[in-house]
C-alpha cells in the first residue's frame, strides 16, 4: 500500500524481477516484470537457475483451489546461487548452492515451530500466492531471483546434480517426512509406495536406500518394468487386479499414498499388517470413502502428512546425495512451460519438470 493506495507489483518494492505469470484462471504463463524487497540483514538473495514444476503450480494457476491471488508467479522447488547475505546471516556465503521450498515464513514460536515443524504453523507463508509480513503477496521461483530469510533457505550438497535435486525440495520432503516420523525408515520393512509419479518415484528411491522391501501399487501394468528395473522396487501390483490384491493382503508394514486422484482406499487398508500405517500425502479434491471397520479389526493407522519442516528438509537433502538419489526429470527451457503444465495435467511426464531457469527465462 502507498498513501492508502494499491501499489503494482513491480513497484512494490525496490529490487527489479522478472518472471512467468498467470494473470487469470486460463493458467497461461506470460512474462512478468515485478519486484522483490531489498535483502534484509537475515535475508539470502538467490540468482535462481532451477525450478521444478509441481502439480500444485498447476492448482495454483488454475484457480483449482479458488484461492489464488493473481497474477501468480509459481514455483516452490527453487535451486539456485547466493548473490547477496545479510550482516546477520550465518549459514550462507555469496557463492553458495542453496535451495527454498515451499515455505518462505512462520511465526518461529508455535508449538510445531518450536518442534522444527514449521510447515504445520498455522501462520504458515507460502513461497507464492501467499501474504508475506509486509503484507505483500508472495512470488515463486519461475523467475530470475528471489530474497528469503535464510531459515527457510537449505543448503544443496555439492555431489547433488542441482536441476535433479530441485523438486527434492516439494516432492523429496513431502514422502521423506512421514516415511520418518512413522517409521516407515526401517531396513528390512515393507513398504507399499501407491502412485508412481513424481512423488512416487522418489519414495521408492528413499525406501530402497532405507534398505526396505519397496512395492509398488499402480492403476497402470506398463509401469511394472519401470518400477522394477530401473527404480529398483521389489514388486508391483496393479490396484485394480483383485487376485493380485487379494495375495497380497496383511504383507505391509506401511503405505505411502501419492495418488491426488479419487480413489479406493480400503482395498490398500487391507493390505497393511496388524497395526501397519498408510499416509496419504496426496489430496483427491472430494472426500474419500472411508469405513471403519478395517481400521478397527487391524488395529490400522491412516494419517497425512505434508511436506516437512527445514531440519527435516535438510537432512532429506544430505541422505540423497548420500546415497546418490535426485528426481528423474526432463529438463525445460521457459518458453516451454505452458506446453509442460498441458502435459502434466494428462500426466505426460517422467517423473518431473524442471526449468532451466539460469539459461533460458530471459528468452521466453
């Protein structure tokens, strides 16, 4: 606000930006000049060269959720270069590989802030379409810069192919987090991993790489080779085979459920053991069906969980590059976008979208 006045984007603050926005409910991404605030003394200013494209930018610039606030600027798998610290600044230097992820603020004094579970605060500020404290919208990392308070910056590991390990940042953290606080880590468990997609994937890499069993369970029988030889997945089986499902019943230890579409859940329940636990981290857009009774009669636990905390997200970040895991993805220049949100909305990807910001957003 200026003299009680709406002030554009691009003069809202003084640091020049340039992006990709949807400036209504078409979702089409166009050029965007705006503005980002000057780098505070906690601040991290980031040249962002890599951005992953989530199914949540899609949501966003669609109005799917009838909250946007447009024009939207999405992005919240965001890798980049230090350009800029502030003289509080302690983790960073100019020069450093960091990254942001689907959070830019919290109020740091709640109780899951003070558990290091900042995505549940609930005066959670969201890496766009979010009111930041000074009361000005949010604009994410499809764009040439961004200024974050360093807490909510993570430090990219240097043996991490940084356009892999972008959508670690929203897809890595969004299955690490509940495969860790509901013990779904431990070698030599089973876990089922529902969906094959771009979270999907990456909890079969973080399963195998906890030294668990991983199968896979999936509406679709092409992607049984995929799963098993090149992701490394144990077994597959196709939700819709009754036979198969039947078999398979009491045999795991837990269940990460990616899928954001409508679906049968009590069909997964009954493949869980006696006190097995499923997760849903996605979100179909209508309730599911859910009976009781198979919870009741396992002793069966359904939770959700979303993305994690920045502890946490670090510490994603250094076990993959421990053990070698980045997302598989197909490399995009700018211009490409809207073609690449009309393909990810028919899930025409393997397993997700990243655009090489640092040599192309200038020529889109």
């Amino acid at each position: 606000m200026e003299n009680g006045k709406n002030v554009s984007p691009e003069k809202e603050h003084p640091r020049k930006a340039y992006g990709l926005a949807a400036k209504d409910a078409s979702g089409v991404l166009s050029p965007f000049t705006f503005s980002r605030r000057n780098n505070g003394d906690d601040d991290v200013t980031i040249k962002i060269l890599y951005c992953g494209i989530c199914h949540t930018d899609l949501h966003g610039v669609k109005n799917d959720w009838k909250n946007t606030v447009y024009p939207i600027v999405p992005g919240h798998e965001i890798v980049g270069i230090v350009t800029e610290v502030g003289s509080n600044v302690q983790k960073f230097k100019v020069g450093d590989k960091v990254g942001v992820g689907c959070m830019v603020g919290s109020c740091r004094s709640c109780n899951s802030c003070c558990q290091n579970l900042e995505n549940y605060c609930p005066k959670l500020i969201l890496t766009y379409n979010s009111i930041y404290t000074d009361g000005t919208m949010t604009y994410g990392g499809y764009s040439d810069m961004i200024v974050v308070d360093e807490h909510f910056v993570v430090r990219i590991p240097d043996n991490l192919a940084m356009d892999k390990g972008a959508p670690l940042l929203c897809a890595g953290i969004t299955v690490y987090s509940p495969m860790k606080y509901f013990g779904l880590n431990d070698p030599g468990k089973h876990l089922g991993v529902v969906g094959l997609g771009g979270l999907g994937h990456v909890a079969v890499k973080f399963g195998k790489a906890f030294g668990m069993k991983v199968t896979v369970i999936s509406t679709s029988p092409k992607k049984k080779d995929e799963a098993i030889s090149k992701l490394g997945a144990d077994d597959f089986l196709i939700s819709s085979d009754s036979a198969q499902m039947q078999a398979a019943m009491g045999t795991l230890d837990g269940i990460i459920d990616t899928v954001s579409a409508q679906h049968d859940v009590v069909p997964l329940i009954f493949l869980l053991k006696t006190h097995g636990k499923m997760v849903m981290v996605g979100i179909p857009p209508r309730p599911l069906e859910l009976p009781v009774f198979p919870l009741v009669m396992g002793g069966k636990i359904l939770a959700g969980s979303g993305i994690g905390g920045m502890e946490d997200t670090q510490e994603m970040l250094d076990f993959a590059a421990k053990h070698d895991i980045g997302a598989d993805i197909e490399l995009i220049s700018a211009d490409y976008v809207n073609k690449a949100m009309e393909r990810l909305a028919k899930a025409d990807v393997k397993y997700r979208f990243v655009i090489d910001v640092g040599n192309t957003l200038a020529a889109a």
